[in-house]
C-alpha cells in the first residue's frame, strides 16, 4: 500500500510525512477545505477512522463508520474549490476519487461542502455528481 518513494495518496506530489500524514497524527490543522479534504482522502486510504470522525461535523457524522478494507484507493483529482480559503468559514470541493473492489474499478464524483468552526476545517456532507 506504502509508495516506496513515500509520496502522499492525495496526489499533491508532495511526501505523506509532510502532507497529509501531519494532519492525520494531530501534529497539525488543516488550513483550507482544500487541505481537509486532500487529508480525509488520504485517511481513507490508510483507514484512519479516528481522523474521520474527528473531522466530520456532528451533525451528519454517522454514529458508526465502518470502512470496508477492501476498498483500493487510487488517486484523488481536485475539480473545483469554491471559497474554503484561511479566512473563510464555509467552502466546497469537487473532486474525483477512483478506487476499486475486488478488482472492479469505480469512481466517486462528489461535492463535499465543509464549515470551520473554532479553527477547525469540518466535512459536512456531499452531492454525487
Ligand atoms: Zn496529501
């Protein structure tokens, strides 16, 4: 699962240890939808459930979040942010995440919105596009 050259999942081209890995161990906050989203996707990949739920908004957070471990993710693709910025308080993200299942390849076509509240970027919910 681990890239041998130790590149993030989210695509960014940039070192897991130095993108979306901070966020996942507490070390540091997202600051824009953007990053959020990029850091959720990877925590998906890696199964960190812990971070998802941390970053879900209580209202639309599921009370039990059980992430199939048969899943293959393959790469995130960032469509379209619209606000989501440091000094901004709402913003949303269209993105494309393919993965596959037992072999099967699908893709995920979403608008996620986000809110930040008290400094903390949070994923709200999503349109399937
Ligand atoms: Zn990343």
């Amino acid at each position: 699962m681990s890239d041998p050259v130790g590149l993030c999942y989210c695509g960014s081209g940039q070192l897991f240890a130095q993108c979306c890995n901070r966020f996942l161990l507490g070390e540091a906050v997202a600051q824009t939808a953007e990053q959020l989203m990029r850091s959720r996707y990877s925590a998906y990949v890696v199964l960190n459930t812990r971070y998802l739920n941390s970053t879900w908004h209580p209202s639309t957070r599921p009370a039990r979040l059980d992430l199939d471990a048969k899943v293959r993710w393959l790469g995130l693709q960032i469509k379209n942010i619209q606000a989501g910025s440091k000094t901004d308080q709402t913003g949303s993200v269209e993105f494309v995440a393919r993965y596959k299942i037992d072999g099967r390849a699908y893709r995920m076509h979403e608008i996620s919105q986000f809110v930040r509240q008290e400094m903390q970027w949070l994923y709200v919910d999503g349109s399937r596009q």
